[in-house]
C-alpha cells in the first residue's frame, strides 16, 4: 500500500468518525450471534444487526465473513507497570499502579494484537493489603493518562496464602525486606486484614465526627490525612473494588467473613483455584471470581487447583472470568476460554463471556464494555476464524472505534522497521570501528607527534 | 461418567485376564503416516498395531468396539518434560529434576520417576501417551528416559531408557535481576560480564577436555589394560561417543546454538537440538547436519523486544519450510507449561504458516523419528506400538474430547484428580 493509501484510510478516523465493519459473523455475547453489520460513530456502537444501512461518509470495513467480537478485557495483568510490590509492609495501601504505568511496554502491543482492549493492572501479592489497581485500556501508542480508563471503579489488591507468607524471607525478590515481616502464617494474614480495618473504621470515624461538627457550625480541627487508610476508608464506603488473590478454600472463607464483619464486599476474588470448593459462599457473598483456565501444581497452594474451576463456579452461580496474570498467556485469552468449554462443558457463549461481559461486571465497567449493544464503546476484536478455535489469530482491533492494530499494516511496516533497525546497528557498529582505531591518547605517543594537533 | 467407568473397570478386568485382541471399528482413522480412512478399523493385537483399513474381518475372540462419528488418532508425544520427577515446582523435597555438579553422565532419569505422580493421569487426558522426561542443572545433565504416561512401574514404563544424554550446553551468563543461581553475584555490569565470560570459556574447557577422558576411558576399557577401573560417569558416556546415545543439547541464541553444532561435529556425536528459540537463524546449518529440534513452548513472548509480535508463533513454519525436522515440547510441568497442552503449542503455529498436518506431525510421528523410535510409536501402522486415542475431532483444538485411549494396546483410564475433584465439588 502507497503513502497515499494510507493516508486515505486515516482520515475518516481524523474526521468525526462513522464507520460501519460490514459481512462479519458477529458474536456479540449478550445478545446472540448473526451475519450483519456493526455501525459506529463517535467511537460508541450505535447499531449492530444483520442489516444496518450504511451512512453516507461512513468508513466501510468488509470483514470478508470474519468474526468479530467484543474486545477481550482480562482482569488480572501486570504489564505496562513499571514496579508490582511494594512489599517492605504488610499494608502498601499507600501505593498505586496509577503512578508507574510506561505506556511504551511492548506487551501493550503484543497484549492488543492478542485481541485484548481492557485490562486490569493490579499491585503484586506480597502483602495482605496491596497496592492500588489501575483499569486501563491498550491504547497503544497515547501516554499513561491517555491509557487509563476513564470513569472506570478504583480498585485495591489484597493477597492471602504463600506469596504473602513468603514475603518476609531474605531473597524473595519482592523489596527490601532484610528480616522476617509479619505475617508469616495465613493467621496472622487474617489479623494483619483485622488490624488494618479497624483502624481504618477509627479514621473513617474521626472524619466523621470532624464533618459532624462543621455540620452544627462548630469549631473543628480536621483529623491528619492517612494515605494507608483512605483507601481502606474508600473499600468501607463502597466506592474502591477489592481484587483478592487468594488460592485455597480456608483462607477464601476466612476473607468472605472479615469482609462480612466489616461490612464490605470482595468484588473480585482472583486466581481462586479452590474456589470450586466454596462456591455456595462465595455466590452468597455475592463476589465474583477470576481465576486461571489451567494452571496447577507450581507450588503447594496450587496442587488442588482444577480446570473444571472456572465452569463449576459459573454452574453454582458466580460471575466468572478467565484472566492471565501473564503477558504472554493473556495473549490468547480466547482459547483459555475454550477450555472451559472442554473442562465443565460450558457453551460458546458462556466461555466467551469468562473473557468479555464477565470480567466487565467484575470491573464494574459492563455499561462501557465487554459486549457488542448499541451505547457502549466500539472496542471490538475481528479474528479470521471462531475466537473458539486454536486456529484463530487476530487480525483487526478497534478501540473507542480507532483502529488500534491492524495485522496487514504490521506486516507491512515490518520491512521498514527492519531497515531502520539494521541502520541503527550499522551507525552504532562504525562508530564503535572508529573509535577502535584511534590511538590510545597516551603522553608519550602525544609527544611523539609531529607537529601536535595544532 | 459413571458409564465410562463401569467400561473401563469392564475392560481393566477383561485385561487382567490376559493380552485382548480389540478391533476398532467405524471411525475415522488418521495414521498421520498416511491418507486418512473414512469408516476405518484397526485392530490391535498383543499390545501392537495387527491391522489398519477400512475393512477389517473380526478376529476369532477379539472385542469389537464401534466408534462411529469419531475419530482416532495415534497418541501424542511430549518432547521435553519432568513428569515425574517434579510433582509441585516450588516444593524443593518434591522435586528430583537437578543434583549437584556439572558433569553427571551417570544420573538416569528413569532412576526417579514416580509412577503415581498425579501428573501422569491428568496430562494422558488430554492425549498425551508418551513423554521425555530430562534431568537438568550443570553441564552434562544426565540421561533422559522416553516412557509412556500408564505403568505400575518405570519398566512397565519405559520405551527407551536412556533415550538421550542431556547436555546444558556452556553459554555466558550474567546475573539477572532475580539472581541467576548459576551465575556469580558480581556488582557492576561489565565486571559481572568478564566474570561470566571466563566462566563460561572455562566450562567449554571442561566440557571439551571431559569428552576427551571419556574418549581415553573407551579406548582403555577396549584394551582391557591390567590397571583399568571402572568409572560410572565416564562409563555412561560410551554410548554417546559409540553414536548408539544422541545427545540432547539445550542451547537457545544462534551463538550457542553454532558452538554445540560445531561441538557436535567434532565429538561426532549425535545431535538433538533442545529449545533452539533462535533455530530459525541457523536452519540451514541445522538442515544440512541433519539436527532435529526440540522447540521451545510456541506460546511465549517474543525472544526480542523488538521481534515481530508473532514471531514466536511463525518460527515453526519458518523451520518446516526450511526443510528442519522438529518437535514440540512444553517443559513442564510447571504454571503455564502444562504438558496436556502440548497440542495447543503446535494448533498456535498453524495460524502463522505451519501446515496443520505438519504440526500434528510434530507431536506424533517426528517425536517418534527424533527420538530414534519411528517404527515403534507416532502412526498408525502395522506394528507398532497401539498407542491410540478416539477423539470428537481434531485434537490440536480445545474443544475436542479426547474419548478413549489406548496404551500399547490396552484401554487407559482417563480419570484424574482434576475430574475426581470436580464430580466430588459439583456435587457439594
């Protein structure tokens, strides 16, 4: 394709944009599976039907009866974080993905060709109370601002199990721990969780008192602001998530309770691979679950963990979802999906959902994302076979309906790129020759110059 | 389920009474070596293949079992595992994959296999009937077994032991920001860079100069001095340098990748190249010395940064068009290196220029041709081993159900833990 081409295809998008994705098998989960059309304007679906007449103006992409469907959202993901853990304290409350993202890691590209639009960038699991959580959409190519979701629920990690554990031993590569932190057993885990909320309850009453009083007009001393609690203070209030990862049943439960006791929800309970055997509670707690399609036996807490996790939750009544935690694995999300057809027996739509509308709800961003209906944004994933199959591979993603990877276009730049690479390595490799050859600018050959440098 | 059961306790009882003769009959045979056969039948007899076509009379005696709408296919094969010698990654008392010491010729594989590990059952389920399991750490890491995944005991087990000498071919290794447990902690990069270099100059040094022992330990056995003593580890080194034993060599970058070819040449031993990320670069070298590959997981990150996106995923179709013979492997058992998914590594290629019948055959029939075993497993032929399973469909998907399976000619039970667990939980 000539510059000129290019330029063309660009600028309906510079424009306000119409575009219509036309002759597509369009699988929009919530509302079924036809041959149609998808009309999007202004970034937001608008119409999606077997017929949908086309604007005038209006970009026309033919997905030569491809399949498209909703933008994969994966709900536990560390890239495009600078740090994960801040693991020197049990409560790192304090701390936020929002402040460390690097929009230009490569796996925001790698992430997107996988047919990923949404992601979920949370704090490591090192302490009982992590670090703030960041929603984020792969926006490649804007800066971290430009990445974030906007309007999207703030969220906060917490951790029980061997990770945290772990965290107080020498070596463990999560901070500079020099001795052994607290907690060191799942007891103590449950404590450090106690502890934290009850202080956090203490602040949340000061300020309350403090409002109180200024409320009847009376003189007050605003209480000192405390960074670790005013998230906690926020999960209380209802208005921060909390992504759990957690991996056995006891301590699932343990959690379930102190939350209960507090009077909060765990909105996500993540990785769960023993969440199989607490489904009835976790359902009656009204938490959702976000675990892994497969994963197993890699360390003890894992050695129970089954594939059929993921369908048997969805069967008793949890929202489900299937996430990465890697890079690499949330490259292909969909087929993680298709296992929990094999696993369990769920059908196209429900594995599906484990990778669109569920992990929506879970985010709190279902209004937005996660399905294919008219009002939410046109992030949408075209494969050139069912997203089901192994065969698949990605070959278009629109996000906010911009066109934010296109697999021709990549071939096609691949060339240049390679060219520019080579160039760069050719500079490098005769700068590096010639600095080879200059005499070392010793005294004595100095004085052995004729004439100097003068 | 329950039906699947009383069948297999059926089957396990008529088996215990002696070698059955099973016709498989009205499904759809794909040998992999060959056409496939639409309404086919294969009769199985003493553990072996007896008979493949389309129209098989009943033998006197033998069990019929009619298969029609599905399909069968020979038994995948793992290139590259530790089934059986690790059963949880991070538990050091449950793992026997890596001893002391850098040369270890003389540590087989087959010596610590657990025959009940969990890890057997639940990769079989998926397929899966024989593996590679490797010892690893040092230099010569020691010798790996080729064994089918249903066995009382590793002699039941085992198709091939050794199957291979495994060696971690020397490379330079600079501590990593997780701390790399082979390399020396040095602060300052460049000096970490001189240490790691020395050291890897000097374990080549070993390495060469530890062939050449084995090399005068043979000659002395052969002359059968009055002063000759044995020495297990330079004992097991003489099927290598006899070229009865290939050597498994790991290497990843082009640079390793070249030394162990060269290496090789002049150790004249015969070479199978372990995880060659970087294969691609040196596929005509590989071609014209007639080095398999063993490729590493094709669902991983780009090697590079600055790799195409999808390069991992288009290197087996760069291999197979370059005339190199491979296989696939997981490496696992490990969190996201699971041996029953080793379908799915070869199905990721396919998309990305490999044709579908070449990557079904590098999980079958080449495994079998690397590891030295193709008129043993990895098609369905006459004679060879009945290693089948009867799939729903093409097995490189996920959504295929593998249906039955059969080892050296008897019915496997497909339960594991993961199944038992879930019945148990759905009906909490």
């Amino acid at each position: 394709m000539n510059r000129f081409a290019i330029f063309l295809l660009a600028l309906p998008l510079l424009a306000g944009e119409t575009t219509v994705i036309r002759n597509a098998t369009v699988l929009t989960v919530t509302k079924g599976t036809f041959q149609g059309s998808i009309l999007i304007r202004d970034g937001k679906i608008v119409e999606a039907g077997e017929k949908v007449l086309v604007p005038d103006g209006a970009r026309v992409v033919d997905a030569g009866g491809q399949f498209v469907m909703p933008g994969i959202i994966d709900c536990h993901s560390h890239i495009a974080a600078d740090s994960i853990n801040e693991g020197a304290v049990a409560v790192s409350a304090m701390v936020g993905i929002e402040d460390v993202i690097n929009p230009d890691d490569p796996d925001i590209y790698r992430a997107l060709a996988g047919g990923v639009t949404t992601a979920n960038i949370l704090h490591g699991s090192a302490n009982p109370i992590g670090g703030k959580c960041q929603v984020m959409k792969m926006r490649w190519g804007k800066d971290a601002e430009g990445l974030k979701f906007e309007g999207a629920m703030p969220g906060i990690k917490f951790a029980l199990g061997e990770n945290v554990k772990r965290s107080g031993s020498p070596g463990n590569g999560f901070g500079a721990s020099p001795g052994l932190r607290y907690p060191a057993t799942r007891m103590g885990v449950e404590d450090v969780i106690r502890e934290a909320f009850t202080e956090a309850r203490a602040y949340q009453k000061e300020w309350r008192d403090y409002q109180a009083k200024l409320d009847r007009h009376e003189q007050a001393i605003p209480p000192r602001r405390d960074l670790k609690l005013e998230p906690l203070v926020e999960v209380l209030e209802g208005k921060r998530y909390v992504h759990a990862h957690c991996y056995r049943a006891d301590e699932i439960l343990m959690l379930l309770r102190v939350a209960d006791d507090f009077g909060f929800k765990i909105r996500t309970l993540q990785h769960v691979l023993e969440g199989y055997k607490v489904a009835q509670e976790i359902a009656v707690h009204g938490a959702g679950a976000s675990t892994f399609s497969d994963w197993w036996a890699y360390k003890a807490e894992a050695f129970d963990a089954i594939p059929y996790n993921a369908a048997l939750m969805t069967r008793k009544g949890i929202v489900v979802s299937v996430n990465s935690d890697s890079a690499e694995l949330m490259r292909h999300l969909n087929t993680e999906a298709a296992k929990a057809m094999k696993y369990g027996g769920l059908n196209e739509t429900e594995a599906l959902a484990l990778v669109t509308i569920n992990p929506a709800k879970q985010l709190g961003i279902e209004n937005r994302v996660g399905s294919i209906e008219p009002g939410k944004d046109a992030d949408l994933t075209i494969y050139d076979k069912h997203p089901l199959s192994n065969y698949a591979k990605v070959t278009k993603v629109f996000i906010d309906g911009q066109l934010y990877f296109d697999r021709e276009k990549d071939l096609e730049e691949r060339p240049g790129r390679e060219a520019r690479k080579k160039a760069l390595i050719d500079k490098f490799k005769a700068q590096e020759k010639k600095e080879r050859k200059k005499p070392e600018p010793t005294e004595d050959k100095k004085s052995e110059e004729p004439g100097g440098e003068q | 389920m329950k039906t699947c059961l009383t069948i297999f306790l059926a089957l396990a009882s008529l088996r215990a009474a002696g070698p059955e003769t099973i016709l498989l009959r009205g499904a759809t045979v794909h040998p992999v070596s060959g056409a496939d056969i639409a309404d086919g039948s294969v009769l199985m007899r003493d553990g072996k293949i007896a008979e493949v076509g389309a129209r098989i009379a009943v033998p006197k005696g033998a069990r019929v079992i009619e298969l029609k709408g599905l399909h069968i296919y020979p038994g995948m094969i793992d290139s590259g595992t530790e089934i059986g010698l690790t059963e949880i990654e991070a538990v050091r008392e449950m793992s026997d994959i890596s001893d002391i010491g850098l040369f270890k010729p003389q540590l087989r594989a087959a010596a610590a296999v657990n025959p009940a590990s969990e890890h057997i059952p639940v990769t079989r389920a998926n397929g899966i009937t024989s593996v590679i399991t490797s010892p690893g750490g040092g230099i010569v890491a020691g010798q790996s077994v080729l064994m089918h995944l249903s066995g009382w005991t590793i002699e039941d087990m085992a198709v091939r032991s050794p199957a291979a000498m495994r060696l971690e071919f020397p490379r330079i290794r600079t501590p990593n920001r997780f701390g790399d447990s082979d390399a020396p902690q040095t602060p300052g990069r460049a000096s970490a860079y001189t240490e790691a270099k020395k050291r890897y100059e000097q374990q080549l040094r070993e390495l060469n100069d530890f062939m050449e022992s084995a090399r005068r330990y043979r000659q002395a056995k052969t002359a059968a001095s009055a002063d000759f003593e044995t020495d297990l580890k330079l004992e097991a080194m003489i099927p290598v340098l006899d070229g009865k034993l290939p050597m498994l060599i790991r290497a990843e970058k082009e640079k390793t990748i070249k030394e162990a070819i060269v290496f090789a040449d002049k150790q004249k031993v015969h070479m199978i190249l372990e995880r060659g990320a970087e294969a691609w670069k040196v596929a005509a070298d590989l071609k014209a010395h007639n080095i398999p590959v063993i490729l590493p997981p094709t669902l991983r990150l780009p090697d590079e940064e600055d790799d195409p996106y999808d390069k991992p995923f288009s290197i087996p179709g760069e291999l197979s068009k370059a005339g190199v013979k491979f296989a696939f492997a997981t490496f696992g058992p490990g969190a996201e290196d699971n041996p029953r998914n080793l379908p799915y590594e070869a199905a990721a290629a396919v998309g990305f220029g490999l044709p579908q019948e070449e990557a079904l055959k590098a999980v079958t029939l080449y495994p079998a041709q690397v590891w030295g075993v193709g008129d043993e497993l990895g098609s369905i032929e006459k004679g060879k081993w009945a290693d089948l399973i009867v799939t729903d469909g093409d097995p490189l998907e996920t959504r295929t159900q593998i249906k039955q399976m059969f080892i050296k000619g008897a019915p496997v039970d497909l339960e594991n833990k993961h199944h038992r667990l879930y019945e148990k939980y759905l009906a909490r």
